[in-house]
C-alpha cells in the first residue's frame, strides 16, 4: 500500500517534492492556505500590466529538466524557457555602466575601457568560480546535507580545502579585482541568496560562474508559468492540491506526525508530512502545542533569516530606453550598505535598487509604449513588533528619488498602476520568518554556509523544503530542496528512486 505524503505550502520546493515523491509511488496531497499556488512565485496584473510578483531571474533550468525527467516528461514541452542577454545593465553614481554579459568579447571590451589593470584576474576569478561550481555538483546540488559531517564524507580533505573555508566571498573578490566597480559588481551576485558578501563563505563564488558560464532565463510569458507547469504536471500525476486550505497545526504522536489539522478543525492523516513553510515557523506555529517545539526552536537560531525587501509594482505610461530586463542601481559605499542592513539591521539611505523590466522581453507583460517595472531594494528581516505601515511611504520616497536622480526622469509622474509589498506582507502571505525574501542567511561564523536540515531533529517523519533548508533561496536552489528531500525520504523510508520512461 502506497505511502501518504502531506505538503504543506506549494511553493516551488513543495511542488517540487511533491512531484518527485508521485513519480516515485507515493500517495501525494498539497494543502496550501492561498488561493494559487507558487509561493512566492505569484503574479499580479492591472490595467494591463502584468508583473511576477517573486523571482525574476532564472538560473540552473537544469535543476527544472531533472525535475521533469524523474517523472517521464521534457519540461520543454511545458514551457519557453528564453536566455537573457545582457544580464544585467548595472548603473553607477559616478555615471559608470556596466552590461554584464556571457559575450566575452563585449565583457572584455568593457573591461578594456574601465579596468585593464583587471582582465587577467578576470580570467582566474571565472576559473576559480567554476571550480567552485564544480565542487558544489558533488555535494551541495547532490545530497541534502545536514551540515560539515555530511560535506566531510562527500570530498576529501583537499577538495575541502580548495574551497577556502576561511575566507569570505568579498576577501575573494577583492583578490582578483582592483577596480571598485568591479568589486561592487561581482560582490551583488550574493543577493541572489540574499546574504552578506562580508559574511558569506568564498565558495558561494560560484555564482559567478552560475551567471556567466550558465546564463541567465526567462520564462516566455513570466515566471509564473513555472508554476503552472508544475501544476499541470501534478494533474497528470494525479496529486490532491487543495487551495484555500490553512493548515493550524501538525499532529503528532510521540516522536512522530501523524498529519495534519486544518483551521476548519477537519483533520488529515499522513505517514509522512513535508513542510514548505519555513523550519523555525513551523516549530513556532504548527508545532506550538508539542513540548519540545520551543527548545527546537531555540537551537536554530543560529539560522537567521535573510533580508526582506520593499516591493514596488509600477505601471509606468513611458518606456526607458535605457533599461535592460535586468538593471542594478548600486549604492555609492556597498560596505556602508551590507553593514547597515546586516550588522545594524538599520534601513540603508542610499540602497542599491533592482528592476526588472520584464516586457523588454516579453511585450505582452505591458501595454503597447509602456513598460512594468518591478522595483525591489533589499532592507532588515523584520524584528519582533515591526510594522512598515509607518515607514512604507517615506522609503519608498527614499527608492524613488534616487532613481529619478540616476536617469529615470519624471519616474513618479509617469505610474498609472502601483502596488506595493512590505516585509510584513511577505510575513502574512507566505509565513516567512521575519519576511525573509530568501529563507536562512548564509552566514560562515554563524551557520558554517549550511541551511537547517531537511529533516526534522524533533519528528521522524517530518521534513523540511524551501529556502531555509538545504540548498536555500531562489527558483533553483528551492527546487532542488524539494528533490533533494524526496531523496532523503526515499532513503529513511528504503524505498528505491524510480526511473520513470513513462507514467501515462
């Protein structure tokens, strides 16, 4: 008799070990408390603007083919995944532009204008990145790891060695590039994990090699329709996805779940319950009434969460023709920046500002002559009592004066659609601890680069996916915890992985 599997959440880590633990014979059920899936991945539109509310930059589509592969599919025939290029167009305030770009010819050509003294350190920080790239396939991207035991039986002491665990991804950064700009540049890439460069190890390097020697995708038609892939996939595997369904909390039964009950106090039996709501949420919430929950809590605190964001959706009644689909507007001091946000947990007043602007790529995400621009700047996870109501005016103030003051003119005026994400609403919709945008901060001092592991130290039969467990943050690493958990329940529970040709 098949196995029954509860995920709570359908964010992309729970779709994903939803998927995987259907194709390998398990009976699957998804509750989620909104009205769609995808988490953090969502959509938004009006007056004919459309915008991805989460991601907007995909990395790795082979974490998605591997997805698709395990339950007999091509992920190609779900969706048009299109290259980006350039990548990004990063401006900054001295009037200093730069595309970064897999065309070397172009990367090259720009470095010969900006920083000659920096071509070769160029070419050794890139081989270093993708050796780096390389050590991570045989363990991080592998196998869902607990924490340095695991990496320990995964490479030898020299490969742990090679991946310089005593230095930062700044201190690595500062060894192959002179020029400032260059420095800013490549430090940045550590958002994707939204994490310091000051703090992080200098494996995550490999982002580097991620972006340039990988690329960077887009979705025809937005991001979004990865989430509908997968839930296209999950109709055909037949997996139960309720919506609008709150989950209040997860029974157990001594050192075991045994399902779930619901806000509607109707109650859901499981052999086994993944939780795509983040680890320490789930302990604080779903677990609130087990003895042990606090405790467990506070042994993971060192897992702090990353930064939050302040979203802003703008309709704008004009096209910038200076934008690319990628663009950073970087602060003038990034060291001032990283430690007002990490180490003082203040608000930066001079923040580097993303925007995507996806209809650069694809028109039909804006009216004709108009463009939809997703604004985020980074800002403190939330602490205990904050609420953004009282300053969501004035930093959006803040955000918007300073694209107008590097060349977005008359930016203001021209919105005819807005809407706005504060942390505290990333908190409400989707449970994350402190309005994390990208779950458990990577943090080499505090957690040694590892995420909380994906099985549950207080439950047997409970598992975690997400940003906050392993591998972390963004549409990749999230997708791949899914998988990576599906492996680890196949091997607590003896079941072997099914290669599935065809499931009909």
């Amino acid at each position: 008799m098949k196995k029954k599997v509860i995920v709570v959440g359908a964010g992309l880590g729970g779709l994903s070990a939803a998927i995987r633990l259907s194709a390998d014979g398990y009976d699957v059920t998804v509750v989620e408390k909104g009205e769609r899936i995808g988490g953090k991945l969502n959509i938004r539109s009006g007056k004919g603007f459309s915008f991805d509310t989460g991601p907007s930059i995909l990395t790795m589509p082979w974490v998605l083919e591997q997805l698709f592969e395990s339950a007999g599919r091509n992920i190609h025939d779900y969706l048009t995944i299109e290259r980006i290029e350039p990548q990004w167009r990063t401006f900054f305030q001295d009037g200093t532009q730069i595309d970064l770009t897999s065309d070397l010819p172009r990367m090259l050509q720009q470095l010969q204008e900006l920083a000659p003294e920096d071509i070769e350190g160029f070419f050794d920080y890139l081989s270093y990145a993708n050796k780096m790239y390389e050590s991570n396939l045989k363990s991080f991207y592998k196998k869902s790891l607990s924490g340095l035991h695991d990496l320990r039986t995964m490479h030898t002491v020299k490969e742990l060695l090679q991946m310089d665990p005593m230095r930062s991804m700044d201190a690595t950064t500062r060894k192959y590039f002179s020029n400032q700009h260059l420095r800013q540049l490549f430090n940045f890439l550590i958002m994707y994990i939204g994490s310091s460069p000051y703090h992080a190890p200098a494996v995550l390097t490999q982002l580097a090699h991620v972006q340039l020697g990988l690329g960077i995708y887009y979705v025809k038609g937005g991001m979004y329709k990865i989430a509908e892939a997968m839930d296209k996939l999950l109709q055909e595997l037949d997996v139960t996805v309720h919506l609008n369904m709150p989950v209040k909390e997860i029974t157990t039964s001594g050192e075991k779940a045994t399902g779930i009950t619901l806000e509607n106090d109707e109650s859901l039996s499981a052999d086994i319950v993944v939780s795509n709501l983040e680890a320490i949420p789930t302990y604080r919430y779903l677990l609130k009434n087990h003895v042990q929950a606090a405790k467990q809590t506070q042994q993971l605190a060192k897992f702090e969460p990353t930064v939050s964001g302040l979203v802003l959706l703008l309709g704008v009644n004009k096209q910038y023709k200076q934008l690319q689909h990628h663009n950073f507007f970087f602060s003038k001091d990034q060291k001032e920046e990283f430690d007002t946000i990490f180490n003082k947990g203040q608000l930066a007043m001079d923040p580097t500002i993303y925007i995507g602007v996806s209809s650069k790529s694809d028109p039909t995400q804006a009216p004709e002559g108009k463009e939809n621009l997703f604004v985020l700047t980074h800002v403190p996870a939330l602490k205990e009592g904050d609420d953004w109501a009282a300053l969501k005016d004035r930093y959006r103030d803040v955000v918007l004066k300073k694209l107008e003051a590097m060349g977005l003119e008359g930016l203001r005026s021209s919105i005819e659609f807005e809407y706005t994400f504060t942390p505290n609403d990333i908190q409400e919709l989707y449970g994350a601890n402190g309005g994390s945008i990208y779950g458990v901060a990577t943090d080499r001092k505090k957690n040694g680069g590892f995420k909380i592991p994906a099985r549950s130290q207080l439950l047997s039969n409970l598992y975690f996916v997400g940003g906050s467990t392993h591998p972390g943050g963004g549409v990749p690493m999230v997708t791949l915890s899914g998988q990576l958990t599906a492996d680890a329940i196949n091997e607590d529970f003896q079941i072997p992985r099914m290669q599935k040709k065809d499931i009909g």
